[in-house]
C-alpha cells in the first residue's frame, strides 16, 4: 500500500513540476531569441 501512495505521489509531483518546467524552458529559450535577435 505505502508503494502505490509513494508512486502516486511521485506522479503527482511530475505533474505539477512538468508544467513549471515547461515554462521554465521557454522563457529561457525566447529570452535567447529575443538577446540573439537584438545583438
């Protein structure tokens, strides 16, 4: 039982760190655009 609640919980954190992540990555990669695109 104590698996499943650690495996549960394991997924519940992917699914809310995933999206942080996500935003994470494209604000570092429009921010580079953007520093590439005004150099």
């Amino acid at each position: 039982m104590k698996r499943i609640l650690d495996i549960l919980i394991s997924v519940m954190g992917l699914i809310v760190l995933s999206p942080v992540l996500l935003v994470i990555v494209i604000a570092i990669y429009t921010n580079g655009e953007t520093y590439f695109f005004y150099t």
